[in-house]
C-alpha cells in the first residue's frame, strides 16, 4: 500500500532520503499533514489517517506561496531599495522582459505565469499593448547574498499614453532602455529618452530579441550612441523569450540605479501617480513615498483637495496586493481609506500625517493636454447619469482624460471628452463599453480651434457647430504639431508624400544610421487626427514610426462645412477644414451620407454647404412600385403596357 502511495505522490519521492526504503521513510510534515509521524507505529497505518484520504491531492503549494510573500514583504534597508521603471518603443519586448523578471526572481510562480502577466486587462492582451502602467515589488538576493527590494513600474509605449510613462518617472530613479535589436531607435525611443533624462534617472541600455536571425546589436549600439548620446559599452545583451541576460540586468539594476534618499525622519510626503475605483473599498491610490513613514491606521490629509480619512488597509503590489503594516521613504505601495468621492484623491496629489503636516507639497505633475476632442452621446438617453459617474471613475484610472457637459438637437445631452490621441479616443471608448455596459455614439474627432474675433476677444473652440459666425470672427488659428519619422531610406518618397498631402511644412531630414533616415515636418494636428497613422504604416509596410510634440498655434484660411439633409442642418456632422479641401471632403461627406442613409416615401437631398453656398450635393431618389416585377419573362410589350398603365393611372 505504501509503495503504491509513494508511487503517485512526487512530492513525497522529494521528501524521502536515499538511503531509506519509501514504507519506513518519514516525509515532511508540510507535504503529508494528514499522515501520523509516531515512531511507534508503521505511519502508513489504515488507522492513521483520516477517512477516505486521496495522497495525491495534498498540495505543497500553500507553503512555499506564503513563504515567497513573507519574503517579499520583510523590510530592508533604505540603501537596498530600488525603484526602477521600463520604457521601449512600443512592441520592443517590455511586457516579455517584465514577465521573466518575476518568474527569475520568484516573484510569480512558474505554473502561474502567462504571457503579459502585468496586462490585466482583456484589451490590453487582445491587442497586444499595454494601456496601463503596472506595479510588482521583487525581492532579489544579490551575488553577496544580501536581499534587495526592487519596485519595477512597467510602462505603456504607444505615444497616445506617453501621460502615463511621466506619471511612473516621477515615482523611480532609474530605468531600463529597452530597445529592439532587429529594429533599432524608434521615435517613441527617443521620446521616452528625453522624459527620462528630464527626470534626472539613471538608464540602463538592454538590448533585446538578439536571438532574432534579424538582429545586429553592434549597429543598434552605435546607433544608440550618435541619436541619443549614451554610453553603450556597459549596455546589456538580453532575450526576454529565451531568458538570456536576466541575471545580469537584475545585477546592473542593484548596482547602477542609485537607492531612495533616507528621509524617513521627515513629516510624511508621498506622491500619488495612480489610482482605481473599487466598487466595495472605494478610491485605491498608488504612491510613493518621498518623505517619513505612514502606518495602517494613520490619519492622512490630502493636501490638494483639503480631506483626510484613516488608512484602512496599507499595502505593497507584488504584484496582487499584500498588505503591510508600514512604508517608510523611498518605498511604493496602496492606500485604501473607504474614500467615495474620485474628486478627493487625484493623481499628484500629495499624501501627509493630518497631526503633523508637511510644509509644502510635492510639485505632482503637468496637467496633461488633450490633442483631440470628440463627442460621446448615450445610445439612451436614460443612461446619461451613468455615462457621467462612468466618465468620472475612469478620470480617476486615466487622469489624461477630460471632458464636460454638451447637448446636441440631434443626440441629446452628451459629453465633450478630450484625449491625448485617436487610441486613446478608442481605448476610452471601449472600456466604457465594456466595464461600464454603457451604450454610446461618439462623433468625428476633432481639435481645438483659436478664433480671434472682431471686438479683439480670443474664444477656444472644439466643436464645430459653436463657431461663431464669419461677420464676428477675424481669424481662425490652428494649433500646429512638430512630427518626427524614422523610417528606413526605402521608404522616404512615400511617407514625404503623404505629409505634402496634409499640408506639412518641411524642416529637417537627416540619416541616423547607413540605411535609416529622420524626417521633421511641421503639420496641422487636424490633418494628423485622421488616418494618417494608418497610412503612415501602409506606405512603409509597418517599418516607419513617428512621435509629435504640440508647438503652438498659427493662423490659417479655415472654414466650417455645414451638412444639410432635406434642409435642415445636421449640427453633429459639421466640420473645420481648410478652404482648399472644402469640396473634396463635401463630396466623400454626401456620398458616403447616401449610401447610409436609408430611402424614403420623398425625394432627400444631401448637401455640403459653406454658409448658404452648396459645394457638393447628392440626392436619394424616392421609393416608388415596381410594376415590372412580375413581368420576367415574355415578350417586351408586357413590361410596356404595364409602363403605360402605370403612366395612365398618374395622369387620371
């Protein structure tokens, strides 16, 4: 019996010594808590054990679970703390390489990994992206056996969420570079360079996917050397796939990125650079602790919106939540304070003791600028208040979203939500779909307008049906985005077409590496709000990238394109154009109208109008009976007597 039981268990063939046979052996009480270890009687004994005991379902997994918690969550010192982020260009392998740090580290257990770990969102994982900046606090021994805290912070690569990389810069003092071998510097690689040197971080190059038949890292070094300026002879050769040069990564972050400052003496200041709404504990807020200590139970004041409450639960992300009874500077963890209100905790706000306040706050972040406004209606107009409650719990997970109140003849009362760019419009859009069972309509995307009116008043807008009339404005400015473009040399002609088609102004083209080339133009951001990232892809075959950074303002020849359907004029479909692309965009409106529209009992006419002139129309033409349906076969003169019946009767 006892060999057949020894003979289904692994774990108690692990247990057992080798020089001792399976019946008389004595296995670990953590493994067999269920057996009797009496050294008088055979421990294999019907007796002792339990009724009806199955041996092979006896889990080893609780243990070494708690065990690896309690590790993660023992206290080190300040000088053993690291706080460390990862930023690449968007598809570069930040996820992977993520993923494999908390398996080498033990962090997440090798039966429980899945690829995208951190990514807990099903968009992020059906679109391969990240949207959200993710927490997992690691514990690592070093090659002198002393334990380190690792915070790692990983990061969105996409440009439309570059908010959030800022957000989790602020929070660490180091990052790694991670950059693909096969393809190089990327424009989203250089953006997130600067935001990093910004925040006077320590960055450390890795070089991924060198086990791509692609790759060549003694040219994306030297590449990395002359556009960004850093040193690459310590850069780290790394597959986050094949787990090559993990160790030594963990190694350089212990080694190369500078610990916390020990301020722990301090009145307490700690930065929130994120927050979720949980419909049972209220607002989480994530931060980092600059300055003191907090302790569950403490009275903590937000300094920006004036309220305290008591820290109910504390805790650490690692990457679940494990709560903790106390952090002290330079550590990052959660805060649940049964706070209700989204407005009480924003993102940058600044946490402190409500007996004991700091003097000053920290300096939070820069209020993100929105790039492109749409307008969002429920389908219902009974949903209205949830679409609101919904807008403002995602503000509190997604503080580059803003929006106000609007109401539109034709959708009823909506909002004008503004977003970073047309992923972002898109994610947003979707998730309130989705997490909120909300049902909406969003117009054309759209961006903000400066009209410099006659009696000398400056008026934003957004909306195209509020623009004033031409007798009252002057002028009209538009704002103007600097656009940068890596692309192979292949593919310059058709990527310096296509931004002539937009009205780009050149600036700059320059060879980066032997068969790489940067282009810099200067665009409308209303001619880049469209498809122009679609056809920026299409025309280099997926191998160019780009990255935009807002000017300013400039004045050109703009007019507003009214859309009337059987004359009346449909507010939600009005649009700012350029005079000269005023009849090619009135023709593909009309047309496209008609083809959607459905016909009526009446002739409909379709027109695109500037003021009262109509530049393009189309028509849908009535419904009427067809009297030749039942003539499908015979002679032609049926379908004519029919034809001349049917002209009878109307002229009677």
């Amino acid at each position: 019996m006892a060999a057949d039981l020894c003979s289904r268990s692994p774990a108690f063939l692990l247990s057992t010594t080798a020089t001792t046979t399976p019946q008389r052996s004595q296995p670990s009480t953590a493994f067999l808590p269920f057996i009797s270890l009496s050294p008088s009687k055979p421990f294999l004994h019907k007796t002792h054990l339990r009724p009806k005991p199955k041996f092979h379902v006896l889990s080893q997994a609780p243990q070494p679970t708690s065990q690896l918690g309690h590790d993660r969550l023992s206290k080190v010192p300040i000088s053993h703390i690291r706080n460390f982020c990862i930023i690449a260009h968007i598809d570069h392998g930040k996820s992977t390489l993520a993923d494999k740090l908390l398996e080498s580290t033990g962090t997440v257990q090798k039966r429980e990994m899945k690829e995208q770990f951190l990514d807990n969102m099903d968009l992020e994982r059906e679109r391969g992206i990240t949207i959200k900046l993710q927490i997992a606090r690691m514990r690592y021994s070093y090659k002198t056996g002393e334990p380190f805290c690792l915070n790692l912070i990983d990061t969105p690569g996409h440009v439309d969420f570059s908010y959030e990389v800022s957000r989790s810069l602020a929070a660490c003092e180091g990052a790694l570079l991670v950059v693909d071998a096969s393809q190089g510097v990327e424009a989203q690689t250089l953006a997130n360079v600067y935001l990093a040197l910004e925040n006077n971080l320590e960055i450390i190059p890795v070089l991924n996917k060198i086990d791509l038949p692609g790759a060549d890292p003694d040219t994306v070094m030297k590449e990395i050397e002359e556009v960004i300026g850093l040193d690459c002879s310590n850069a780290i050769l790394c597959s986050a796939k094949e787990g090559i040069g993990i160790s030594e990564i963990l190694d350089a972050i212990v080694e190369r990125v500078p610990p916390p400052v020990d301020t722990a003496d301090k009145p307490l200041r700690a930065l929130i650079f994120d927050s979720y709404y949980d419909p049972y504990r209220g607002v989480i807020v994530y931060f980092r602790v600059i300055d003191g200590k907090i302790k569950k139970g403490d009275r903590v004041y937000f300094m920006a919106s004036g309220k305290d409450y008591y820290a109910d639960d504390l805790g650490v992300l690692s990457p679940t939540q494990f709560q903790v009874g106390e952090l002290y500077a330079g550590e990052v963890g959660f805060l649940s304070a049964s706070i209700r209100s989204v407005a009480d905790a924003r993102v940058g706000d600044t946490i402190t003791h409500y007996g004991r306040k700091a003097e000053s706050s920290l300096p939070g972040y820069e209020e993100a600028t929105p790039m492109v406004f749409c307008g969002m209606f429920p389908v219902d107009a009974d949903q209205f208040p949830d679409l609101r409650d919904a807008l403002e719990k995602l503000q509190l997970n997604d503080a580059a979203l803003q929006f106000e109140p609007e109401s539109s003849s034709a959708m009823g009362f909506g909002f004008r939500c503004g977003f970073l760019g047309l992923l972002h419009m898109e994610i947003v859009q979707e998730r309130l779909e989705r997490e909120y069972n909300l049902s909406l309509i969003t117009t054309a995307p759209s961006v903000v307008y400066k009209v410099n009116c006659v009696n000398g008043e400056v008026v934003e807008c957004s909306n195209p049906s509020l623009l004033p009339e031409p007798g009252k404005r002057k002028s009209i400015e538009e704002p103007i985005v600097k656009i940068e473009m890596l692309t192979p040399k292949e593919y310059i002609g058709p990527l310096m077409e296509l931004a002539q088609d937009r009205r780009a102004e050149f600036k700059e083209m320059k060879f980066i590496a032997e068969n790489r080339a940067s282009l810099t133009y200067e665009l409308p951001l209303a001619e880049m709000v469209g498809d122009f990232f679609d056809q920026l892809k299409s025309r280099s075959k997926g191998y160019a990238s780009m990255e935009y950074t807002l000017l300013g303002y400039k004045e050109s020849d703009l007019i507003r394109l009214d859309i009337q359907i059987n004359g009346d004029p449909v507010e939600p479909l009005a649009t700012i154009v350029h005079k000269d692309k005023a009849y090619a965009v009135g023709r593909a409106l009309t047309q496209k109208l008609k083809e959607l529209i459905p016909r009526q009992m009446f002739k409909v006419p379709i027109q695109a109008c500037i003021g009262t002139k109509v530049i393009a129309s189309e028509a849908l033409s009535a419904i009427r009976k067809d009297v030749l349906a039942k003539c499908y076969g015979g002679d032609i003169s049926r379908k004519r007597n029919c034809l001349r019946n049917r002209l009878r009767g109307r002229k009677e």
